[in-house]
C-alpha cells in the first residue's frame, strides 16, 4: 500500500476531527467550572453545583466521553477496514 493512501487520509483526519471535538469537551468540566466555582452556587440534585461537578458531574463526563470516542472509532474502523479490503482496490 502506499503511504498517501486517501482512504488511510481520510481515516486519520476524522479520527483527528473527533479527538480534537473531544479534548474541547474534556476541557469544559476540568478547567472551564473548576476556574469559575465560586461563581456556581446555585443547587443541582440538592447540592451546591461545584461540589457536585467535583464529586460526580466530571466524572459522569469522562465516562461520556470515552464511551463517544470508542463508539466512534469502532464504526470508524469497520468503515475504513472494509474499504481497505475490498476487492476493487488495487
């Protein structure tokens, strides 16, 4: 196979585009609340909103998150291996 492959091309550049959509994502919780929680003090779930992004909403966003990119990369997989292994390929 050569290495400018445009299926491999296109592979790697959605791969990319999700990672990247999802370090923005991760960002969000880790720094973006965490910088602005004294600000958060109105109750969600019958606590003050920063002790329980801490305690639980981060976490519940990571488990998301990692979920979304395994989903993603798997259907990613199986569309690009496919076309890889095609027949009318040269």
């Amino acid at each position: 196979m050569k290495e400018n492959n445009p299926i491999k091309q296109r592979y790697w550049s959605k791969l990319k585009t999700i990672t990247l959509i999802l370090i923005i994502l991760w960002f969000i919780p880790t720094f973006v609340i965490s910088f602005f929680a004294n600000e958060l003090t109105f109750d969600f779930f019958g606590w003050p909103f920063s002790f329980w992004m801490a305690a639980q909403g981060s976490q519940l966003i990571y488990l998301l998150i990692v979920w979304i990119y395994a989903s993603f990369v798997n259907k990613l997989d199986k569309t690009y291996l496919n076309e890889l292994q095609s027949p009318g390929r040269n």
